[in-house]
C-alpha cells in the first residue's frame, strides 16, 4: 500500500473474471470506477456496464458491492480478490 503524495492511498486489488489481474486503485474511488476499469482490463466494451457487477466476499460472506460506495467504505486491502461477474449492479430491477 502507497500514500501518494496529495494523500491519496492506493490499493491492490485482485480483479478475478476467469483468470486473475491486479489493478491498483485509490481508497477514494468509487466502486463503479473500480468496475469499469476492471472491465477495461479484460477488454470488456464500457458500453456494457450495465451487465456486469463486482462481488467480494466480506466478513465471509459474499456480498454484491453497491457503485455508488467507495473501495474505502468496504475497508478492501491489498490483494483483496474482487470478482467481475455477470449481473445487475447493485438496486436495479
């Protein structure tokens, strides 16, 4: 984990959508954010965001993590594994 100098922390994640990529993110950012830039990883069209949610397991359990909080609220560390799953982002019908 890196403080950078306008105090911003990064860090680490795991991105797992069939095989596993890292991709540094700052606490700050929010989860949709991290979602996308996932998605460009795994070259997945932005267009189909709608599509795709992330899940990680907290406190053991799985939970679909909501867009609009950040990877901070979710207290996600370094080499927190993170999936990149098909499905409806958190409150849509």
């Amino acid at each position: 984990m890196a403080d950078k100098s306008d105090g911003r922390r990064e860090i680490r994640l795991i991105i797992v959508y069939g095989v596993n990529k890292p991709l540094t993110v700052q606490a700050d950012e929010t989860i949709e954010t991290v979602k996308l830039d996932a998605m460009e990883l795994f070259g997945i069209d932005p267009a189909d965001k709608g599509k795709f949610v992330l899940r990680t397991k907290i406190d053991g359990n799985e939970e679909q993590l909501d867009e609009a909080k950040t990877v901070e609220h979710y207290h996600l560390e370094d080499e927190h594994k993170v999936t990149l799953a098909a499905g409806a982002p958190f409150g849509a019908r």
